[in-house]
C-alpha cells in the first residue's frame, strides 16, 4: 500500500511537470490556423510563473530543456525556443524581488514584456538564419499572454494550493 500512496502522492514536483505537460500539449495543439497567431505561448507563460513563484523548483537549466524540447516538437531550430525562453526567464529572475509584490495587471505587463522579449530574441534568430523578417503578427502572442495572465496566475495559485 505504501508504493500506492506514494506513487500518487501530491507534491510540488509532481505538479509542475504536470502543469507543463498541459502547457507543451496546448502549444502544439494543431489550432485552427486562421487563429493561430492570437494563441498566447503556453509553456512560455508556464515557465514564468513556476519561476516567479517557486525559483528554486524551476531553474534556466530546465528551462533549457524544456526549450530543446519545445523545439523538437515544433520541428524549429534546435536551440530557438530555447535560448528565447532562457533570455525570458533571466529577465523574470532578475526583476523577480520587484515582480513577486506587485498586482495581477503589473504582473500581467511584466510577463508580457518578458515574452516579448523571448520574441525578439526568436525573431532576430529567424532573420539571422532565413535572411528575412518573420512579419508584425509574430508578437501578437505576448499581448494575449498579458491579458491571460491574472487569469492563469489565480487558476494555477487555487489547484496549487489544494495539491499542497
């Protein structure tokens, strides 16, 4: 009976994979491409709250290869998600203490800029390789991402909080 109660024992660990196993399956989603550009970068905003509100769980490395892994799925360059998430997630670490006190909708901006710069980062990447600008539609996502942010930070805060 002990295997049981652990196997199926709650911990924080346990949901922070799962929460971004939920995220990795919304980012490759096959959506409706009419809507695609609107869609906000899930695992992105994952990411950055599992490192806003628990640093020690989710660090770059982590993050690294969850961006490795993102970019195999996608079937992109290997290393573009990833390096866009690390420049996201070392923007989040070092504005972290100032971030953690401020209220959903500066946190919301907070977290859109931080995308945003994950964005610029993949799209300077894109230009370097193909030689050419990806197109404005490109940072859409960030803005969606603002906007769901108070939205996902309650929601992932209530089960968080039951699972602990």
């Amino acid at each position: 009976m002990k295997i049981w109660e652990r196997l199926f024992k709650h911990s924080e660990r346990n949901f922070i994979i799962i929460s971004c196993l939920i995220a990795l399956i919304l980012s490759v989603f096959p959506w409706n491409t009419t809507y695609l550009f609107w869609l906000p970068d899930w695992i992105g905003m994952v990411l950055l709250f599992w490192i806003l509100n628990r640093p020690s769980s989710v660090q770059l490395g982590i993050v690294f290869f969850v961006g490795i892994i993102i970019d195999i799925l996608c079937a992109s360059t290997l290393g573009f998600h990833a390096l866009a998430y690390l420049c996201a997630a070392f923007f989040i670490l070092q504005h972290r203490q100032r971030i953690i006190i401020y209220d959903f909708g500066m946190q919301a901006i907070m977290i859109g800029i931080a995308l945003l710069i994950s964005r610029v980062v993949m799209a300077i990447s894109w230009a370097l390789i193909m030689h050419k600008f990806i197109g404005w539609h490109f940072f859409v996502p960030p803005i969606t991402a603002a906007l769901l942010w108070p939205l996902l930070n309650k929601l992932m805060f209530k089960i968080f909080s039951k699972q602990i």
